[in-house]
C-alpha cells in the first residue's frame, strides 16, 4: 500500500468485529433522537376538563352556547381554575393549564423545539466538519442530557421552553454527527443495512416512548426516565473513536495510523497491522503473540522514506482544512446534488408531517395508537431495506415520492366525499400506506444524501439537507390549515407537486449503491464526474 487513503479503505472495506460493534453503539443514539423528537404529544396531551366555576364542560359548545373558555371574568377565562378529569395524566397542559387562552401555547412548545433542531442541524453540523465527529457526537450526547434534566426541574413554562429549545439543537447536532460517523466506518456494501438500522433503532424509540409513556403519566417523572439510553452510553462512549476519514481529509495523518492500528488489533488483522508498520517512523515494528515481527521486515528502512509516505497527502489536505460553505456553491457537480438534495428532503418532510396532521383520530387508546404507528414505520424500513439493495437508491427514491403524491391527492378528493364510516377507514388506510413510504423516503434520503458528498464537506451538506427538512415540518401545520378556508384537495395538491418536481429532480442524481464515499472535492469530481459523462 502506498499511502494512508488505502489503509483507509482496506480497514472501511474489509468488515471488522469491531466496525460491526461500533455502527451498532451509534445507532442506539437514534433511540434518542426519536424519543425527543416525539416526545411532545404526551408533554401537551389535554385530558378532558371543566371550568371550577360554573361547572361546564371543556371547550365545546353547550345548548345555550357558553362555555367555560367563554366565561371572562377580571379579563381571564376561569379565574377560579380547571378540573382535569384524567387525575394520573400530569402534563404540561394540566400544571400550567394550557387550555381556553393558553391554548396556543401547548403546540408552539413543539415549534419552538424544531426551531431549535434546525439552528443545531446547521451550526452543529458545520463543527462536526470543522472539530470532528467523535467531539460533537460527545458533546450532543451529554448536552442534550443535561437539558432533559433541566426539563424536570423546570418551575415555569417559559423555563421549559428555553430548555426544550436547547434540547432540539443538540439533538439535532446527535443525529447528524452519529449518523455521519456510522457511515464513514461502515463499508459500501453494508451502508444500506446500517441506514436501515439506525431508523430501525428511531422506531425502538418510539415504541419505548409509547410503552414508558402508558405506565408514567407524569411527564417530569417521564422526562426523566427516557434519560436511561443516555445514561447507558456511559459504558460505552469511551471506545468511540475519531472518523480516521475525516482525519486523513484535514491532513491529520498520524491521528488516523494510530487509530488505523488500534482497530487493526482489536480485529486481529495482522495484514493491516503490517501495512501501517510501514507508515510508522521512529517505532518499533509490532509483534505477534509469539513474538515474531509481523512485518517480516517489510518495515521501511528509512524513517524519512516514512515520513514523506506519511505526508504524501498533506498539500491536498491543507488545501481541504480551508474547506468553506461557498465551496458547496462553487463545485458544478456538489452544487447540483446539493440542490436536489435539498428539495427531496423538504418536499418528503412537508408531506410526512402533511400526512400525519391529515390523519384522522384512530379509536382507541393514543397509547396503542402510538405503538401501531411504531410498528408501521419499523415494518417500513425493513421493507425499504430489500428495496434499497436490490434497486439502489435512485429509482426507489423517485418511485416513493411519485407513488406518494399520487396517494396524498387521492386522500385529498376523497376528503370531500360524504364521510361515511367505510370512507373514513379506507381514508386512514390510505393515509397510513402514505405514511409508510414517506418513511421510506425518510430511510432513502439520508442514506443518499450521505452518499453524495465528500467527507470535508459531508456534515455541513447533511445539516443544510437537514435545515431544509426542519423547514419542511415547520410549514406543515400552515399548510394543512389552509384546509379552514379553502377546499382539502389545495394543501394537499401543493404536497403533491413538489413531490413530484423532487421525484423527477432524483433522477437526474447518480447511483450511489456499492461506491466508495469519496473524501476530497477532487475525489468528487473524479468518482461522480465520471458517472455523469457516462450517462
């Protein structure tokens, strides 16, 4: 081997104990990126309630049109205060009654989060480019911990919300930073099953917050137990090691041997031990159990030989550590797949979150609903899984988003048709299916998005993508109240048909199945500029 970028990809290529361990660990950190994110429709579940002075019903009409939201004395709803009807649900509505007036402030909790996911997917992903993926896999882990600890001793809502706004942004700074970090030690090969597992992990998230959250209705006490996944990363963070990638990329050559060599060891593989004797100055060759050199001579003989292999990159990686956002822009063919990329992510996360406003209210407990809706996403990603291997990535990707476009119209006409019983089951029906390919969007679009980019610009690309998704979830709720003054086919139409531009735009995308992730602009343009002159 002639320099530290084949090391490199024999120790990513050649599937490892250790890798397979590793990708494993920073998937667990999914669970915790689900909770959080989802966490918020049991902080604000209103249970049934009636207004302490005049007895009446919660906020619906009664005979003689007066409600307790209507009742305004001394310029407030109630001043004599609420009765819960659900004693053991203690959420955030019930202790500081977010209900008649307040009754806005119960969702802009949840805006307010996904404000600050997508300050974190751009600032944290910008660091992780710039300090690396184990600091700021680290650093979100335990903030964002310390954050939900803030929640439970919470004393007001305006405290709260400071703390969930905070909570977002390291969140999203975790999710980013994990998932690039998995994916720059998981070979080509296999990257399809570690993106499967990680959103697999996301709906053992939600399935863990729908079952904790049926036996805790207090949400401190909830609060504090979904830190449990947190607090086992305690036995584990410490084997984390730096993306020997991103290394190489910002000229850190020996960083990257050491931890080449570490993990070399760790998989008994006495080959790769070898080869990096050789890009090892100044030390002693590394010896077997029994004691014979493992280099079998082979070292090199001269440590400026070394030295000189060792830094064969270093010009190109300077030139990387001056890596810039306007570098995106200024590269033809990172530019386009930047743009597209963008949209894809927009236009799915706009109709996920479309779908789920859409969705009707199943019978039943919200507990078991939660679950089903659990199951639903985690049948999807497996399915996404044989799809994703057998057909790549870029015709899937644009077959979900037409097929999707195709089913949110469809919900749409049949919307204005008289809801019968029959009709609103075969409406949830279609709904759910919607959902299940926005999901697989979902599991497709960080996949490819990943794919698509070099590592020295890998991260920051990722939260751009990531800000344009937020962006996409924040519209949503807008978007869906259209549906107040203009027929229900509007919003969905519009969902529809950026569904479709973004479908088409995936095509223009190159296949990305099985390829190496390039780690320079230039091995950019070598490996996707080839590909395009070949179509």
């Amino acid at each position: 081997m002639n320099d530290i970028k084949e090391l490199i990809q024999n120790l990513i290529e050649k599937k490892g104990r250790f890798q397979i361990i590793l990708i494993v660990l920073l998937c667990l950190n999914s669970i915790q990126v689900g909770i959080n994110h989802t966490i918020t429709s049991f902080h604000i579940y209103t249970p049934s309630f009636h207004c302490n002075d005049n007895a009446l019903p919660k906020c619906t009409p009664t005979k003689n049109n007066l409600t307790c939201c209507d009742v305004i004395v001394n310029g407030t709803n109630c001043p004599g205060g609420f009765t819960f009807d659900e004693d053991d649900d203690r959420t955030i509505t019930v202790e500081w009654s977010l209900v008649c007036n307040n009754e806005f402030l119960a969702p802009l909790i949840n805006t307010l989060y996904f404000v600050g996911v997508t300050i974190g997917s751009l600032v944290c992903s910008t660091l992780c480019d710039l300090w690396g993926r184990k600091k700021l896999v680290l650093a979100c882990m335990y903030l964002q911990a310390i954050m939900s600890l803030g929640l439970y001793f919470s004393s007001s809502l305006i405290v709260f919300a400071i703390f969930r706004v905070a909570q977002g942004f390291f969140i999203q700074g975790l999710q980013t930073c994990s998932y690039t970090l998995m994916l720059e030690y998981c070979p080509s090969r296999k990257r399809t099953a570690a993106a499967v597992l990680w959103e697999c992990n996301w709906a053992i998230g939600l399935g863990l917050l729908g079952g904790i959250a049926y036996f805790i209705r207090d949400w401190r006490i909830l609060t504090l137990v979904l830190l449990t996944p947190t607090a086992l990363s305690l036995l584990y963070f410490w084997i984390i090691p730096e993306s020997v990638s991103w290394l190489y990329a910002n000229g850190r050559q020996q960083e990257a041997l050491e931890i080449i060599k570490d993990i070399a060891k760790k998989n008994k593989n006495s080959q790769l031990l070898e080869n990096c004797n050789r890009f090892s100055p100044n030390e002693k060759p590394l010896l077997e159990k029994n004691g014979s050199n493992i280099a079998g001579g082979g070292g090199l003989n001269n440590d400026n030989e070394a030295h000189n292999m060792l830094n064969s990159h270093d010009n190109e990686s300077i030139h990387e550590q001056k890596f810039k956002v306007k570098d995106l822009l200024n590269n033809l063919i990172i530019r386009k797949h930047l743009l597209i990329v963008i949209c894809i992510w927009f236009s799915v996360t706009l109709s996920y979150y479309g779908i789920l406003y859409f969705l009707p209210n199943l019978p039943g407990s919200r507990h078991v609903n939660f679950l089903i809706g659990a199951a639903i996403e985690g049948a999807a990603y497996i399915l996404a899984y044989f799809v994703l291997s057998k057909f790549g990535r870029r015709l899937p990707m644009a077959f979900y988003q037409y097929a999707n476009g195709t089913l949110i119209v469809l919900m749409g006409l049949l919307a204005l048709a008289e809801p019968t019983p029959a009709l609103k089951t075969f409406l949830t029906v279609i709904a759910l299916i919607g959902k299940g390919l926005a999901v697989s969007s979902f599991c497709s679009m960080f996949i490819y998005g990943s794919e698509l980019f070099p590592t020295v610009c890998r991260g920051i690309s990722l939260g751009l993508c990531g800000f344009a998704a937020r962006c996409g979830s924040l519209l949503a709720p807008q978007l869906m109240f259209m549906v107040t003054f203009a027929p229900v086919y509007v919003p969905m139409v519009i969902m529809a048909i950026l569904l479709t531009i973004s479908g088409t735009a995936t095509l223009w995308l190159p296949e990305t199945l099985s390829t190496q992730l390039p780690n320079t602009l230039d091995e950019t343009n070598e490996v996707w500029g080839k590909k395009n002159r070949g179509k």
